[in-house]
C-alpha cells in the first residue's frame, strides 16, 4: 500500500504537469490565433478596400485604359476623365508639406528633449498633441478665410516679384532672368487670389507638424542618458550630440514619422478642398490653383452617376497606387542606409 | 369605483392608440438646396400632427439612387428626372419650392445690384472671353456706372450642386457656343477660374479677389450682402432678383406642357421673371411601397404647399404659385394611386 501511494503521487503530479502544459499550449496557440486575427482583420481591410475602389473604377479604366494616367481632363459633361491633374497635385502639396513639416518638427522634438527647461516640456508638448486632434475642417475654413488672404497680400506677391516672368511690380529679377524655367513654377494666372496649390501646401504642413513632431520627440527621449553624456564629456556641442549620436541612433523611427505625416498629407480632404482652388488645368506653377485625389472625390461624389462615379473610384484607388509607391520608397531609402551602416 | 378604472384604462389605451397612429416618420434624402426650408417646415408640421420628417441631405444624385432602391419615402433632386427613367422605376415627380441663383461680383465701388449683364455676356464671362471689366459690351450695357478697369476673375462651384446645374443650364439657354462646348450638368469642365467648395466657398473667393464673379443661391448673397447683379430676362427687361422675380419665373414658366413636370425653369418667359429661378423635384413612388408613409408624405407636402408660405420667404425662398400647386394637385390625383 505504501508502495502504491509512493509511486502513485509522482505519476498524478507529472500527470498534472502534462495536462497544464497541454493547456497553456493551447492557449497558447489560442493567443497567437487571436492576435494573428488582429493583424489579418488590417490587411484584409485593406486589400478589401483597394480591391473595391479598383472593381468600382473598373469603367473609367476600361473606358480611358493607360490614357487615364495621362491625361488632364475633367469633363463630365462629355464624360472625358483623366487622373494626371489629381495625382499632381496630391503628390505636389504632400511634397511642399513634408519639406517645410519635416525641419520644424524636427527642431520642436530637439527643442522639448534636448533644450528645453523641464517645466516647459508639459505644456508645449500637450499643446502639441492638442494640436493633432483638430479636426481637419476647422484648417479648412481657417486656411480659406485667414491664411489664404495672408499668402495672397504677403507671400504671393513677394514670390512673383522674385521669381515669375510676369512680377506685379513689373521687374523681372535678376534670378529670373538667368535662370531658365524657374519661372515656370511661380507663375499665376491670379495674382491676388491666396488659394493655389503653394497655400494648400502651407496648410498641410501645419497639420502635420503634430504628427511627426511628437513621433520625433518620443524616439529622441529613448536615446541612452549614457551616450549623450558620453559625448559631451568629450567636448561635443549640443549641435554635435544630436547629429552624431541622437540621428543615427533613432534614424529609423525618425523617417517612419516622417511617412506617417506624409501619409496624412497625401490623403487630406477637407482642408485640401478649400485652399486649393480646384481646377483642372495641367501647370507645373505651385502658385496657380490645382485639384488633388481627396479633393476632387469630396467635391464631385455627391451628384456624380455612372462614369464620372467610376472616375472618382479609379482616382481612390490610385491614391492606395500613389502611397504605395512611396512607402516602398522610403523602404527601400531605410534599406539602403541599414546596410552602408553594416559595412 | 370600477367605472372609473375602466374609464382611466380607456384613456391609457386611447393616447397609447393615438400615439402609435400619429407616430410615422417618414424619410428623405437629396438635394441639399431644399434642406432649410424641409428642415424648418418639418419642425412645425411635426408640432401639429406628431409626424417626423427624417430628410438627410445628401445630394440629389444621392437621393435619386436611394428612392430607386426604395430605401427612402421620397427623393428631393434638383435636377428633373426623364420620363423614361420615371416610367422605368414606377417614379412620379413635382415641384416643391422656389429659389433663385445670383450672379455675385466683387468690384469696388459698385453697388449692389447696379451692375446690369445680359445672358450672352454672362456666358462670354464664363467661358473666359471677357478679359478685363473695361470690355466695351459691359460698358455698353452699364452707361453712368463707373466701373473698375480690372481682369476678370471668373469663380464657380468646386463641387457637384443644383445651383451649379442651373447655372449652367441658363448659360446653355442663352449662349449657343456654352450650349455646344460646356453643356450642362451639376458639375461641368470649366473652360475659366477657379473653384470654390458651396456657397461660402464662391462667395470667400469673390470677396478675396478683386474683379472677380461668382454665382450663389440667392439666400445666401441676401444674408452675407454681397453685391448681386441684373439681369436681363427673356422679354428683354432688366430685373433684380428678388422673392416676386422668382415667383413670376415659378408662374410663368410652361408647365402645362412639360410631362411629369419636367421642366427646367431657367429663362422663363415672363416680364417679370428673374432668369436663373431654380426649384426642386420631390420624386415618389406612383404605387406606394409603404401607404402609411406615402400618406403622411402627401399630407406633409400639401400641409407646405399650402401653409409653408411665410415660413418659406424667411429663408428667402419662394412657395409655389397657386396656379403651380392646383396642378399639383391635379396630378397626384391623376398619377399617385394608393
């Protein structure tokens, strides 16, 4: 008896043991399911939407075929569309935003990490974040009734004075005159009209300074105290500490802000709407008015039928075609920094 | 004692019974050209009667699609619906309310309404002819009105919108070259200026740009005092858009002969009539889908045809002549059968 209970006990204990192994297995394999699940619930959006904008334009490219790229009309009264004019000027003031977005970010996450009394980092970075949650319409409305009539009083004329053949003031700059082209792109067609695609721009760029600037700002405050500290001890300055050790250490990070802003960027609406002036004419100027992809489907959606609908789908899903591309850009860009870094 | 709990039993069950027939909502959906007066017209008719109007909306291509799925009790479009394409679905259609559209400039020192424009040159304007505002044939129409040499900046709806429709409508009446080259339609190719989003987004744009035109509903000049224009009508005489110009449109303009009312009111004939008046069709199901809520949406139309008057010129649109509603009339009796 006592050798059975002996040799009992261990036996029920590894049977214990091998049941609760079982189960944390299972659940195991029950958690990855789960969260694999989440992920998939993503890409399955995802292609699910880019597959439905693409079988909802199926007419308008099956209508217009490669010609739908390239060609500048808008016309829905004779049912003639092309894309070329919407995709310009999405990818133009996505561009102008992230050039001006990107160094004022970058200075306002250095300012709060680096510089900035600890005091004053609470605020300023709330006010930051407070920032990303205004909703898009109130930049619209703001950039129609504010800042348009501001760039059209004091950037714009400044602008064609220095650098469009035709200046109000009437002197062509030296500038203009001995560098080919550059007038091409601050001409206009309306010189006292702030809306254009410079403005639209300008806006985005205030929109989305937030984004990338509180991404920046998280990734520079991961950079070890050690490091820092480190380099100042061997003399740098503040300028050589962030450019030597704080870049290259969150790098990564960094251009993913970047493209989370620039994504924004791409797919503005509303803000887009009101500041861009809306037209359909083909113009390298960045001051001459323009339409964007958002822009043009939140204009014309509401009454569109038929073809001109299917044209507004196709135009969706050349935005997806449009972020796609320079997503993988900005891959391949991280890619080949990675590997110069490793030799 | 029990008499009197039968009695309270009775009144419970009687305001329960009356609530329940009195609380139909009906839906709606399009043109949002019609959406103030519908909304403040609801608000009173369900103050009366306990009936609901539930109106989104969303666009008159919008409301057409969802009235043919039969998702919706009515559709409000501002653009007419063909006979074959009511006949194809069983769909009838009627006017429901009046307004106008403007014509909008921004040039100093000109007052408003004192600029006078004659349909051709409007249509020479927008199709981007008319280059600087010292044009001798705007000089010619304007004798004693000192206006500004200035270029022409021409500004039009960026988006899809009745108003845009029934602009460009008048221009393809007045203007053969408008007629072959833009046609008309609730958005068109441009061939000059720039756009802006609704009514605030023109009017901005024409406040923001010196020598620029622009067309809005005409609500929406009155309430912000922007500087209208004349026009000249078919009859050939000058007139200022206001309540009576629109209504003269409503009541001259030939509905007798339009099928299905379908008839497009720009450059009506009378001495009176303002060129651009505007309304919007109110399309239904011929044979109701639901009775109850086709029943309640007759009753709400007649209700607003016949009391919604003063309620109406408040928001600066105009009710539909009486002469307009007995034929209204005339036809639901003739097409709707319940």
């Amino acid at each position: 008896m006592h050798a059975t209970v002996s040799s009992n006990a261990p036996t029920t204990a590894r049977a214990e043991e091998a049941a609760r192994n079982a189960r944390d297995t299972r659940n195991d394999r029950l958690f990855g399911g789960l969260l694999k699940t989440c992920a998939l619930i993503v890409l399955v959006s995802l292609v699910g939407a880019a597959a439905s904008t693409l079988w909802l334009g199926r007419d308008a490219f099956a209508t217009f075929g490669w010609g739908f790229l390239t060609s500048s009309a808008w016309d829905p009264t004779n049912n003639q569309y092309g894309a070329l004019v919407p995709v310009m000027g999405t990818v133009t003031t996505a561009l102008i935003a992230l050039i001006f977005a990107v160094p004022v970010s970058f200075g306002i996450a250095l300012f709060l990490t680096e510089i900035a009394p600890n005091w004053l980092r609470g605020p300023v970075s709330s006010a930051i974040e407070l920032l990303a949650g205004i909703p898009s319409i109130i930049y619209g409305m703001w950039g129609l009734f504010i800042f348009a009539p501001f760039v059209a009083t004091y950037i714009k004329p400044w602008l064609m004075n220095n650098l469009s053949a035709d200046p109000p003031d009437g002197k062509i700059s030296w500038l203009v005159q001995h560098v080919p082209f550059i007038a091409k792109f601050f001409s206009s067609e309306y010189p006292f009209f702030g809306a254009g695609v410079l403005t639209a721009g300008l806006v985005l760029a205030i929109m989305i300074i937030p984004f990338i600037s509180s991404v920046m700002r998280e990734v520079f405050q991961t950079v070890p105290t050690r490091l820092k500290e480190s380099a100042y001890a061997l003399g740098s300055s503040t300028w050589e500490v962030v450019w030597d050790i704080v870049v290259p250490y969150t790098r990564t990070a960094v251009i993913g802000g970047i493209f989370l802003g620039l994504g924004r960027a791409l797919g503005e609406t509303m803000a887009v709407a009101f500041v861009l002036g809306n037209t359909f004419k083909f113009t390298p100027s960045i001051l001459e008015t323009g339409s964007s992809i958002a822009s043009t489907i939140a204009n014309q959606f509401g009454e569109a039928e038929g073809l001109q609908k299917s044209a507004l789908m196709a135009i969706a899903f050349l935005l997806f075609v449009v972020t796609f591309i320079v997503l993988t850009i900005a891959r391949l860009m991280l890619r080949r920094l990675a590997s110069k870094e490793g030799s | 004692m029990f008499t009197r709990k039968l009695r309270i039993a009775a009144l419970v069950a009687a305001s329960l019974f009356g609530m329940s027939a009195q609380a139909t909502d009906i839906t709606g959906a399009g043109s949002s050209f019609v959406y103030p007066v519908l909304s403040k017209w609801s608000a009173t008719y369900a103050e009366k009667t306990g009936n609901k109007l539930n109106y989104q909306s969303v666009g008159s291509g919008a409301g057409i699609a969802q009235i043919k799925e039969g998702t919706i009790d009515f559709g409000a479009s501002d653009a007419p619906m063909s006979a074959e394409d009511l006949a194809k679905f069983g769909l009838g259609q009627f006017p429901a309310v009046v307004g106008g559209i403007v014509p909008i400039v921004n040039l100093q020192g000109v007052a408003a309404g004192q600029l006078k424009l004659d349909g051709a040159l409007l249509a020479d304007i927008y199709l981007g002819k008319i280059a600087r505002w010292s044009d001798p044939r705007i000089a010619a129409l304007n004798p004693g009105v000192k206006i500004p040499d200035v270029k022409v900046t021409v500004v039009h709806r960026s988006d899809g919108s009745g108003t845009s429709f029934n602009f460009t409508n008048y221009l393809s009446k007045v203007s053969p070259e408008w007629a072959s080259k833009v046609k008309f339609g609730t958005a068109v190719e441009w061939p000059a200026g720039v756009g802006g989003k609704g009514n605030e987004g023109v009017s901005q744009y024409v406040r923001q740009i010196p020598g620029s035109i622009g067309y809005v509903e005409y609500a929406y000049a009155k309430k912000n005092a922007i500087s209208y224009t004349q026009l000249q009508n078919a009859a050939g005489k000058w007139i200022e858009p206001s309540a009576v110009t629109f209504a003269a449109a409503a009541s001259t303009a030939d509905w007798k002969s339009a099928k299905d009312f379908n008839l497009i009111m720009t450059n009506a004939p009378g001495d009176q009539a303002w060129p651009i008046t505007a309304t919007t069709w109110i399309i239904m199901y011929k044979k109701s889908k639901n009775a109850s809520h086709t029943k309640v949406a007759f009753d709400f139309f007649k209700w607003s045809m016949e009391n919604g008057q003063s309620q109406a010129a408040s928001l600066d649109y105009v009710a539909l002549p009486d002469t307009l509603v007995k034929q209204i009339e005339a036809y639901w009796a003739a097409e709707y059968k319940n």
